[in-house]
C-alpha cells in the first residue's frame, strides 16, 4: 500500500451537492469532478442547467462532467451541444448505449470530431470500450467512464478486466479510463496501480482516505472503544 501523496491518478469528485463539491474544490487532491442525474435528484437539485452554472462559476478551473439525459440520439445530440457551451471546463456525459440499448458511438464520433470533450460513461464491457475507442476522434480530449464497482458487484475481478479496458484504448492517447464506483478506499489504490488516469469517488469514500497508513491495532482498539460507547449511550443491559 502506498501513500496518498504518491498516487499518480487523479482523484475525481462524485456528487450532485453543491456545498460538498465546494468542500472537494478546497482540497487540492481533488482535480476534477462529475455528476450524474440520479445524484442530482438525490441532492434535491430541481433545475439541472441553473445548478450546473452554479456549479461552473463556483469551480472554473477544474473539469466538470454534467450528463445528458435524453434517451434518443437526437435527443442526446441536442442535449449535448447546450451542455458543451456551459463552460470549456465541462465534459458532457453521454450514456454508452440508449435504455433499448442502441449503441450511442455514432453521436460520441460526431460530437467528438466537433472538438466537444465527452465522458462516456456507464461503460462495462471491454467491447464497448473498443467501440467507444474507435468511435472517439484521435485529436480530441474524452473520458471513458468504466463502471468497475458495478463490474465487481457481478463477481468479476475489476483489476484484470480495467487493463483489459485500459489496452482497448491504447490507440486513443487523448482518452483517460475512469475507474467508476468504486466501493473501497482499497479500490483507489488498485485503480492507480493498473495505471487508469482517473477514479471518481463519492465524498464519503474520499474521507476515508485520511484512513491511509492507520495502524491497524489502534483501529482495532477504537472500533471497540466505539461499540462500548453506543451500548452505553443507548442504555443497553444484559439482566445477568
């Protein structure tokens, strides 16, 4: 296990809240940041372009992903080309395939050879990655959002599937592989040691990174300190 400080990936925000982001700006592990619908609604966000312009004019310098989520082509085209006039800052997010599953790489070759900065996401299979890869313009910087987390919860092994993932996009330099969800602080390190460029994590997993190099014992001995504590702050007792 390394050190924090020793990573070569970088370290991407995930949230919708915009107190908690402005609280990830502030850390200058963070360098970037994304979002997606379903944590905006978590968040309570009910104008998703006032909240993203918000978010932009409070954080300017660092890459920003906003998604679309129309569920059509066209739709997602339209939606896109809104959301890329945001900011230079923005990557637009858009899904690997539509809900019936038709692929969306001819829309993500179009935006991207229009110089717009995607993250493709929700990726889960090497296959789409190629698809992704060959569908991404060479000269055009892009984000390629592989669901590692979600990957692991079916069993699969993240660790050899992501370097499968990161091969695949060997012909596109301009692309960074993105380890999503992870589910650990563990998992930033494994992310980091296949040599993908990003890991977007939520604020609480990010928190736990302070946890790096804690010696074990003394964890041990405060996980008991801290059950000790709730069973007398909740008045249990064991009539004996």
């Amino acid at each position: 296990m390394g050190r924090v400080d020793e990573l070569a990936i970088k370290l991407f925000a995930d949230g919708a809240d915009l107190q908690g982001m402005l609280e990830m700006y502030r850390n200058p592990l963070i360098q970037g940041f994304t979002t997606n619908p379903t944590l905006m609604r978590k968040a309570g966000v009910d104008d998703y372009a006032a909240f993203a312009k918000r978010v932009l004019a409070a954080i300017p310098d660092r890459p920003v992903s906003f998604e679309v989520f129309a569920d059509d082509l066209d739709g997602m085209m339209r939606q896109a080309r809104v959301i890329a006039g945001w900011g230079a800052n923005v990557n637009v997010k858009i899904p690997v395939t539509t809900t019936s599953g038709q692929s969306t790489a001819p829309i993500v070759a179009q935006l991207s050879a229009e110089g717009v900065a995607l993250n493709v996401t929700a990726l889960m299979t090497v296959e789409q990655v190629r698809e992704v890869a060959q569908a991404l313009s060479p000269d055009t910087h892009a984000i390629v959002s592989v669901f590692a987390g979600r990957v692991a919860d079916t069993g699969v092994d993240p660790v050899p599937h992501m370097r499968a993932c990161l091969d695949a996009l060997k012909a596109r330099p301009r692309a960074e592989l993105l380890w999503a969800s992870p589910r650990e602080v563990l998992n930033v390190f494994q992310a980091n040691e296949v040599g993908c460029h990003i890991i977007t994590a939520t604020n609480d997993l990010l928190a736990k990174l302070t946890l790096v190099g804690k010696d074990l014992t003394t964890y041990s001995r405060e996980t008991v300190q801290m059950f000790v504590d709730d069973a007398k702050a909740s008045g249990f007792a064991i009539p004996v």
